[in-house]
C-alpha cells in the first residue's frame, strides 16, 4: 500500500500515544504532526489543512467532539478518525452524526490504525455497517456501567444501612441533584454524570469508622477529620474504576465551598466544579430536612431561610438560588422525615 505522502495530524494529550502512533504511521508512508492540546491543533488545521485528523474523544480542557466540529468547518477535506477508550463509548453515534468518518478503540492492535488511516485517505467507510459498530459498542459500554454502577451502590446502600438516620441519603441527594441540574438546562450527558456522582458521592465512608459516622452529638476535631478525609477517599476508589473516572473528580470535591473553606482542597469559587456544585447543594438540603443522629430535621421554611443565608459563602449563589426556585415550585418531591417518597428512577 502507498500511503501517497497523506498528511496526517495526530491529536493526543498523552505525548507517548502520539508519538507511537506517529511512529508506525510513518513507517508506512504518511507525513505527521503531533499536537498535544486542541489549541495546537486548531492551529494546524488552518495552516496545513490535512488530509486525516487522528484525535482522542476526551481531552482535559477540550473534546475530541469540538476538534471535530472545528475540522469539519475549516477542513472540509479532512477525514476525521476517532480514537476512543473505553470508557467513551456513549460519544460514538454523536461522533458519526457529526461527521466522523471512522473510529478505533484503544488499545489498537498492530497495523489497525494503519488500516483505517488506509481507508480514510482512499475515501473508503463502512458506511451504515459503521454506525452499527458504534451503536453495538455504546450499548456494550452503557450496560458495562450500568452493571459496574450497581455493584458500586451496592456498597454505598451497605455504609449508609449502618446509620437507619443515613439510609437512603444517597439516592435522595441523587433526586435532589438531578432535578437541580434539568432545572439549570444543563445537558444530558452533564445530568448523567451528576446521577452517578450523586449515588456515589460518599463511598468514602466506608473507610469512616462506624463509631464516627453514627456518633450521636458533636464530633472532635480528630473525628471531624477523620470523616472530612471521605470524600478524597471515594474519589479515589472510584478513579480506580476506569468507567468512573469522570465521575471520581465530582466526588473529591462535593464539601468545596462557595468562600473555599471547605475540603479537600479548599477550592474558591467556580474552581470547583460545577456539577460538584450541584451535588453539593443537593446534598445539604438533604441533611438540613431529614433527622440526624445529633439533630432534627428542619422545616422547609427553616431549610430555605439557610439556603438563602448561606448564599455566596456556603453555597454558590446561582445554584442556591435555582434549588429556592425549584423546591418552591415543587414542595411534594420534597423528602421529609415520615414521608417516604421514593425518587423516580433517574435517568438523562
Ligand atoms: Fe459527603
Ligand atoms: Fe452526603
């Protein structure tokens, strides 16, 4: 096979994948550029509009999505080739409507990528088999997650039944988050990835000691730091779960606060991330309506009166603002102490 001297842009945030990929595609012929960042590759589209654009889905500071949308305006020539990890699946079919014209999953054998770079430049695509492929490999990777996410709840249900005062706290910060987020427009795979967060949120715990996490009055300054350490540990556990790598970001940083004194790393502000944000404000109406070992629940006038007080220096004034609103219009999904009300399933 010729490779006709084809230029070809490998985008990678990994510089060891770009350079192994640029390695094997030059051996076979073909001209490369290797940009770590999408701002290089936006660049190189302008300037040497290539022949095929080689760019991972997800990037930290940008999306392979948006490099494609990039290319495809201002190269129209340019074949786009997606390289995929597992845990980015459910971007695939998005990816071809946007005009992917191919894809491969890592880890790539031997010679695979030159295979599709092959029929990339010669214009040639599976066509509706493609969409097929993706459609097949998105429902293995949801149903991948789906059974990961259940084994992982599982866990967290077994640290929240030690504590009758906590059961259920999980899925009722889920509800909370979830309705927070649609009530703020966010989009469907952002309302996801907070479903998940949300359920998981505090898996640290198990590494709390009972005595601690059903201490009934105050705890000590030890204990407050021992329990203050599990949201770091849930994050960790969960970024040893490829498919929740996104999701243990969230999780670190669910007792941030609006004025950076909360924890792990007192981040300021929208330092923190948004979705964590949410979680986090879902996450106090919770605690602030149910009783607590040390505490009875509040009233619903009570629980608003400390959202709005607690504005800007707890919680971040846009979201504490937007969950006044919405339990204000919606008082019957509120979860109170004695009212069971089990949250709809959720799902984006
Ligand atoms: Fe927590
Ligand atoms: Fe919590």
């Amino acid at each position: 096979m010729d490779a006709h001297r084809n230029r070809i842009l490998i985008v990678d945030d990994e510089p060891q994948v770009g350079l192994m990929i640029r390695e094997e595609l030059t051996e076979r012929g073909f001209v490369c550029r290797v940009a770590e960042d999408a701002g290089r590759a936006r660049e190189i589209i302008d300037t040497e509009q290539p022949d095929v654009l080689i760019t991972d889905i997800q990037m930290p500071g940008t999306n392979g999505l948006d490099l494609l949308v990039y290319a495809r305006k201002h190269a129209p020539q340019c074949k786009v080739v997606l390289t995929t990890g597992y845990s980015n699946r459910q971007y695939l079919v998005q990816a071809l409507l946007l005009g992917a014209h191919d894809y491969i999953e890592k880890p790539f054998r031997p010679g695979e990528l030159a295979e599709v770079i092959f029929r990339a430049v010669n214009g040639e695509s599976d066509g509706s088999l493609l969409m097929d492929r993706a459609v097949d490999a998105m429902e293995l990777g949801l149903q991948t997650r789906q059974a990961s996410l259940d084994s992982v709840t599982a866990l967290v249900r077994a640290v929240e039944a030690k504590d009758p005062y906590t059961r259920r706290h999980s899925e009722q910060v889920t509800h909370y988050a979830v309705n927070l987020a649609r009530a703020t427009g966010l989009a469907a795979p952002v309302v996801e990835s907070i479903r998940v967060a949300s359920l998981l949120h505090d898996i640290g715990k198990i590494g709390v000691p009972d005595r601690i996490l059903t201490k009934p009055g105050a705890l000590t300054e030890d204990e407050f730091q021992k329990i203050s350490r599990h949201s770091a540990l849930g994050s960790d556990i969960l970024a040893s779960i490829t498919l929740f790598a996104k999701e243990a970001k969230l999780v670190r940083h669910h007792h941030e606060r609006w004025d950076g004194k909360g924890y792990p790393d007192g981040l300021v502000g929208e330092q923190t991330p948004l979705e964590s944000r949410i979680i986090q404000t879902a996450d106090c109406i919770d605690a602030m309506l149910m009783d607590r070992t040390y505490k009875q629940g509040y009233s619903v006038d009570r629980m608003l009166g400390e959202l709005l007080r607690c504005s800007g220096t707890q919680f971040d004034p846009k979201i504490a603002s937007a969950a006044i609103h919405w339990c204000r219009g919606n008082p019957d999904k509120l979860i109170l102490p004695g009212r069971d009300l089990v949250p709809q399933p959720v799902s984006a």
